[in-house]
C-alpha cells in the first residue's frame, strides 16, 4: 500500500504472471505521471496489471492478455454475498495456505452451490451458447475467463493442470484481444452451452420429451382419491402436448394401466407380494422393443434395419402415450378409479404394495425410456405393509416405529425396507456406493429417471426407509395431511411451472432438468473433501480427490439426476499444503464447477462456473481470514454437516459436536483477555453466527421431540436441498410486527416480541404462522373491522395476510398457513420458535409472553460461550 505524493490516495499496485501466479508489488505513480511496475522473471510470460484504490479496483490490460480477478475490497472488507450472483457462497473468502490453520480455522472449509441459479447478464451469456464447450487436453476442465490466452500463437492455458492448448480451427481463425469468444469476457465467470443434436446418434437426431409415470395408492378413502384425481387432472393441461404420460395404481395388488388402448380402460395386474426387475416387467407388460424403434415408432417412422415387430406391445404408445393423443382416456380412467376391493379385516392394516409399485415402475421406465429423462410421482396415504419395502406388519398390534425404536434397534422392519429402497436407488443411478471395488465400466451419467414422493396422511408412510431413494434421484418431497390441502395441491402444480416467456432461450419450458452431473476442479494446492445433498457419487476417482470424506466423498463427480433452480449442493476441501509448505505464497486458488443435464426440452447442456480466490500465509496475522468470514453460507455448511451427522451418531452427540466447534471458533477468531468474559468482543464478520448455531439447536433438524421419524427426514432432506436464503430461514426464522404504531417491520425472535396489540408474521419456511394478539383477536370477535370507522382496524388485519400470500407463492413446497390468536392452541407454533427470554422463572415484571419451557435463553446461551471461550 503507497500512497501518491500528488494526489495522496492510497494504491495497491500488483504485476501478476499467470503463468506462475507468483504476485509482485511495485509503487504505483500518479496516473498523469505514469507507472511504474516490475516484470516476471519469465520474459515470454503475458503480464496483468491490477491497480487498487482504497474503494474500487482498476483493471489495466497489459499486451496479450485480459482481466481474471473478480473480488471487491473496501477498506479491508469483503463483500461475500457478491458471488451469490452466480449461485455460490463461501464460508471463507480468503484462504490458510496450509492444512494445519485451515483445522484451526474450525469453521468448515466449503461453499453452497446452485447449479442451475438464474444468473443475471452481468454474469453469464442470456442465450445459451449452441456449440460444443473447449476442453482442456489434461483435467478436462473448460475454457474460462481465468485462463492464460496467447493470441499470437492462438495457445491458451489451463490454471488448474498448467497445460498448453490449441483453440479448435473456428476459435483460432477469428479470437483476437477484441474479439473474444463469450467464455473468455471476464465477467462471464458463468457460461451455458447447449449440445448441438448428433443425426447420427442411437436416436437419429430426434430429442425425447419427458415421461411423467404416475403411481397412485387407491388404499385411501373415496373422497381423497377424488381430491388426488382431480389434482392430477389439472397436471396434464400444465404439460406440453409432446410430454409422455402413463398411470400405474397400486394397493393389495399393482395395475398397469395401457392408456394408448382406446377400446376400454385396460391393465396388467401383478402380484403386490414380490420384486419384479426390469426384465421380469418387460417380459409381463409384452415390451419387445428397444427404446430408439420406440421413439422412432412414436414420430411415425421406422428404425434403418429394424425387423418387423408385433404394434400392439410396445410400451410407447401404450403405457407411456402423448399428452395430446391419450389425456383424454387418461382422464377417464382417473375419474374411474375406485377405492382397493380387497376386504380388510377390523384387526389389520390395509395391504399396500409401495415397494412393488415403485420397482414396477421404475422397470417400465427403463424398459420403455432408458437413459431419457422421466419423473415417478409417487402419491400415497399410509405405509407400505405388504411385499418387499414393508415398514410395518398388516397387524395393527404392531405399533409403527418411533424415534426410541429406532435407537434401541427394536424396529424389525426397518433395516430390512431401507435395504430395499437403496437397492432400487441402485437399479436408478447404475452406481453401488458400497461396492468395495468401482465399476469396470464408468457411469458419467446422473439418473435420467427422478422419483418424486407425495404423501399426504395422519400417520408416517415411510418417509425415512424412500428418503434414500429420493435423494439418490434429485426428485422432490412434500409431506402434507390431506390431499384436499393447498400444501399438496399448490406444490404439485409448482413442479410443472415453466420459464417465462421473456426468458430468451428457455421460455415456456418447464422448470427441471435430468440426468444431472457436477464435476468439481480444483487447484493442485487443495481437494475435493465431499458434498453434501440431493446427490450420490458417480466414484470417478481423480488427483483432486482427497482421502478425508465429508458427506458423499471419495469422488469429484456426483448425480444430482433431477435439478430445478432451487437445488443446491454443499462441498467440503482440504486443503493439501503441509505446514512448512511455502507453495501457495503469491498465488491463487482456482474453483470450476461442470453442470451436465438433460433440459427439458431434451436437448443436452453444459453449465460451467469458475471462481478466483487468494491465499493467505501468515499464521501470525489472521485479519485477512477473518474479514472475509460468510457467517450465513458458514452456519448453512455446519447444518448440513451435523444433519448428515445425525445419520451415523446418536443426537446428543451431534449437539455435543456443534457447542465445542462454536467454543473453538469463538476462541480462534474472537477478541479477549484470557479468564476475562467481561472482555469477550467478536469481530463483525462473526457477530451473529452464534445466534445461528443458537436456533439450530432449537431447530427440527436436531430436536426430535414432537416429531416422527418421518417429519424429520422430510425436514432434513429439504435443508440439504435448498438454495442459501431459504435454509436461513429454515434455520432461524423470520418475524414481522404489524401494529398501529408504525409501518410494519421486522422483530426479533424473542418472546419479548409478543404484545397484545400487534400482529405477528412468522416465517419458518415450513410453517406461515398470523399471529394476533390478545387484544388484536378480541377486537376482531366484537366484529370492529367490519365498521366503517374502523377501516384502519381492517387494513391492519388484511396487511399480514397479503405477505403472507406472498411468501407461499414463491415457496415450494407450499407452507402450511396458519392463523391463530394468543393464548390459543395453535399458537403454540410461533411460541415454539421464540427465544425463551421470558419463562415461568423470570416473568414478574418482565415484557411479553411466558414461554414454558426448561430451554436457556439466547443471553444465557451467549454467558456461557464467552465463560468458556476465554478460557485458558
């Protein structure tokens, strides 16, 4: 840092070779006087020149080469929330160059990805681009602004191997310093490419329109099924005409439906008693025919060479028929469906099939449309008690597991139906992640086939043993009471939305994707620990693999198989520099993250981000690290980390885990004086991350009480799937006040928030809670907002649910609403969520509503973590 003896401005000036990423400082002159700068001892190596103010960052172009650096200082802060543009939050900005201070750092050494994020212009292309993406001949990692581009020898570099690369012929003949190709516009640290259509594929150039499977359980009451028959009926005008459907119903027994067969509704039935593979399902249903005769069959056309085969057989055009061509049978056949005839004794459980229904389908899937994208939406209203995937017996002596059960190991079923699920998630991703061995043949393709699960019931349908399943496959989950509610009829429909139409090169298309893949690059100084979410390891092993695992680890490429712009995945490093290793100093580290999937208008796309981060390797001052701290991507990447966790440990020790990771951290990066809590200060970067750690131990994910297995495998599978603002929320609610005194704003979590004459909003994510005050609830009974002088009373009342609506018409799944009043039982779902500042302990004289609760409160929380961290 130098300041300039004219105009008395600070400057940083930095000479980087990005061919040895080695920094070199030099004084910068005023600007009317000239620079000054020191070359690379490498003469043949392009030279960048970056100048920094005190406030902004002036890139300055040197002779054959182009900006990379993307990251903003202000007066030595970080603003960490600028690469949430292009779908990615670090918990550290600035990184330990060696693996003993990245340990000491305590926090997790990660970032949250959204792969397919909505990026704005300043930060991607707004088309796709139609052309094959530049592959690096060494790491296959993609051509990107950071890159090193020689224009005169038409060469460029690789930053994550250093390897040399000749650009293909059309790049070469037309690339020059002002005529650069979209990948290498510096600021499009984000690029889309769309995979042009080989004609002479297996598929002779013809792109496949999705498959929707529907599973429906008919073991429900008359009036439900109607609720579900109906929903399902909307579906299919939100499809588009070329979209396949096809019906299958499940309850003691599994019909297949034929719904190309016009004559009557027609179906196979097979037994709800045993397991049927994919070729036991083709051979049954009369499916003769391979998928590319099929789709060639299905555009009016025959294969080159193909034998002549039976017409009436064939699955699609049968069992997977167009939405334009058999919506209407399709519709009838719903409206005829009737409630399992199968008696059921007064002492029994309804037998329900769920297992054999789901291996039925997902053979038909791959009998009929192997390796093209499809959805099993699966939508049942109790547990599956009959055939392989039973979670509990027919005999309602047998209660259903509970949490004690599972820990005493005294829930018979369990074992043996997760066993079973993940065994179908094996049939759906073609990979074993317990195999001791990796395939012979690698899989690079994520499962084309996602599996959706709908479950509305009063009681568990087995949520925990399918959750493998569905995670294994990216597909969704919504958890609800009845079929009749908005929570499954509003999510249902929110899976089919599509893009708008001033979306330039995705408009009216639907909102997913299949067969999704992200591969992960990293620099040679750090690895790949592991991911965490709706993903599971495709076991490609690289160098930038570490041997420490986190979450799914062991690879650098993962199946994420459906995706939507919401999904989110969370990936761990380590980094591999020994602590005396100087390897880093003067360096950066590079990041790039390969999206592979199908859209949904079946063309295939690449999705490509890459990122640029500096090293810090001076133990002795660690300001750096810590001003660059993301406290919320931090709090998020810990979550998820103790929810994984919660899979292998017992909770309390999982607790256990998270208040001494809190302790170390507040240790490390806080100010004190030694045995001296009065003196405890923590820096701003890390102000409130205690208060995340505070409502995530509070939080559903890792308190059982009050929650069934199920519920909470539902809560955790969402928190490991969703985007960075919506898991805030999960983790630590949002509250609004509504009262006369003011406009409305927000509260704190607190029970002090709860005066009788305001309205509370509260945001759980899951839950959207009105809440209304004593006062407040007994002028609505006395009817004041239905006088005219009292208008204002009624604007009050109107205010929160108008937000309220506005909150669940951006959120899937759909929240639960609830509006409930002080005092009352349903208003224990915000008195719940509220810091317990006030309890039967402390209320005389203190504001607010009594919390009944032994819990601590946040104040006490804070006493005891500065009491310990201060500890020498």
């Amino acid at each position: 840092r130098y300041t300039c003896s004219q105009c008395c401005i600070q400057y940083i000036c930095i000479c980087t070779c990005i061919q040895s990423r080695h920094l070199f400082f030099t004084a910068h002159q005023h600007p009317n006087t000239g620079k000054s700068s020191r070359k690379c001892s490498n003469a043949n190596t392009p030279i960048l020149q970056i100048v920094a103010t005190y406030n902004s960052i002036i890139i300055r172009k040197s002779t054959h080469t182009h900006t990379v650096y993307h990251h903003t200082m202000q007066d030595s802060a970080w603003d960490v929330t600028q690469s949430e543009e292009y779908g990615v939050r670090q918990s550290f900005q600035c990184w330990p160059s060696n693996r003993i201070e990245a340990t000491r750092c305590v926090a997790p050494l990660g970032c949250l990805y959204t792969p397919l994020k909505e990026v704005n212009q300043h930060y991607m292309p707004q088309t796709a681009l139609p052309y094959e993406p530049v592959i690096c001949t060494g790491c296959k990692a993609i051509l990107n602004p950071y890159c090193q581009v020689d224009y005169m020898s038409k060469l460029w570099t690789c930053m994550f191997c250093m390897t040399r690369n000749h650009f293909p012929k059309a790049y070469a003949e037309n690339i020059s310093e002002t005529n650069l190709p979209a990948e290498l516009i510096p600021q499009f640290v984000t690029c889309e490419y769309e995979l042009p259509v080989n004609p002479y594929g297996p598929e002779g150039g013809v792109v496949s329109p999705p498959a929707f499977l529907f599973v429906v359980d008919v073991c429900m009451h008359k009036e439900e099924l109607a609720e579900l028959a109906d929903s399902i009926q909307q579906v299919l005008n939100l499809l588009p005409p070329d979209a396949l459907v096809g019906l299958i119903t499940y309850g003691t027994n599994v019909n297949v439906y034929e719904v190309g067969f016009e004559g009557c509704p027609k179906s196979f039935v097979l037994r709800g008693d045993k397991e049927y593979d994919t070729g036991r399902v083709s051979e049954l249903l009369g499916i003769h025919r391979g998928p590319a005769a099929a789709m060639a069959a299905m555009n009016g056309q025959a294969a080159p060479g193909a034998k002549p085969m039976p017409q009436l057989n064939h699955a699609i055009g049968s069992f997977l028929v167009k939405v334009s061509e058999g919506s209407f049978m399709l519709e009838n056949m719903l409206e005829d469906l009737q409630k399992d005839p199968w008696p059921v004794p007064n002492d029994k459980r309804t037998a329900r099939c769920t297992g054999v229904a789901l291996s039925v389908a997902m053979g038909l899937m791959d009998a009929a449309y192997a390796k093209k994208g499809g959805r099993i939406m699966l939508f049942t209203s109790g547990p599956c008690t009959s055939g392989p995937g039973a979670i509990v017996s027919r005999a309602k002596t047998q209660d259903m597991r509970c949490h004690a059960d599972l820990a005493q190991n005294k829930a018979p079923m369990h074992a043996k139906a997760c066993e079973y699920y993940e065994k179908l998630s094996i049939r759906a991703t073609g990979i074993d992640p317990n195999a001791k061995n990796p395939p012979k043949i690698s899989v690079t393709v994520g499962a084309a086939h996602v599996v959706d699960i709908f479950a509305c019931s009063l009681d568990q349908v087995g949520m925990l043993e399918m959750k493998g399943l569905v995670e294994a496959t990216g597909g969704v989950m919504v958890l609800g009471d009845s079929f009749g509610q908005s929570v499954f009829k509003e999510s249902f429909k929110r899976v089919f939305r599509r893009w708008p139409a001033d979306k330039a090169y995705d408009q009216n298309e639907m909102v997913m994707g299949f067969s999704a893949t992200v591969e992960v690059m990293t620099s040679r100084e750090y690895k790949i620990s592991g991911a965490i979410g709706p993903c599971s390891s495709l076991r490609k092993v690289s160098s930038n693999v570490s041997d420490i695992v986190v979450g799914t680890g062991g690879t650098n490429l993962w199946s994420l198989g459906g995706v939507n712009p919401n999904t989110t995945l969370a990936f761990y490093f380590d980094v591999a520099n020994a602590a005396s290793s100087s390897a880093t100093q003067g360096k950066r580290r590079f990041l790039q993250f390969i999206t592979r999937y199908q859209h949904a208008n079946g063309r295939m796309r690449v999705r490509t981000t890459t990122l640029c981060g500096p090293w810090h390797s001076d133990p002795n001052d660690i300001s750096p690290i810590k001003q660059s701290f993301d406290q919320e991507a931090a709090a998020i990447l810990t979550a998820r980390l103790a929810v994984h966790r919660t899979e292998s440990e017992d909770v309390a020790d999982v607790l256990m885990w998270v208040d001494r990771s809190l302790i170390r951290l507040a240790a490390k990066f806080a100010d004190y004086r030694p045995d001296d809590p009065s003196s405890f200060r923590l820096p701003p970067a890390f102000g409130i991350y205690p208060q995340f750690i505070f409502h995530l131990r509070r939080s559903p994910f890792l308190q059982l009480f009050n929650s069934s297995p199920d519920e909470a495998s539902y809560y955790r599978y969402i928190l490991t799937g969703e985007n960075t603002a919506n898991s805030l929320v999960m983790i630590q609610p949002t509250l609004l006040s509504f009262s006369f005194n003011g406009p409305p704003e927000p509260a704190l979590l607190d029970a002090q928030s709860v005066r009788p004459d305001a309205i509370l909003l509260l945001d759980t994510f899951f839950h959207v809670v009105v809440f209304h005050g004593e006062t407040i609830a007994a002028w609505r009974e006395m009817k004041y907002h239905e006088q005219e002088e009292h208008a204002s009373f009624r604007d009050l009342l109107e205010m929160p649910q108008e937000d309220a609506q506005i909150i669940m018409d951006s959120r899937f799944p759909v929240p639960r609403y609830i509006v409930c009043d002080q005092h009352k039982s349903e208003a224990r779902f915000l008195m719940a969520k509220l810091n317990p500042s006030v309890t039967h302990h402390n209320a005389e004289g203190a504001v607010g509503a009594q919390v009944f609760t032994d819990d601590v409160s946040l104040r006490v929380f804070m006493e005891h973590l500065m009491k310990l961290a201060v500890q020498s």
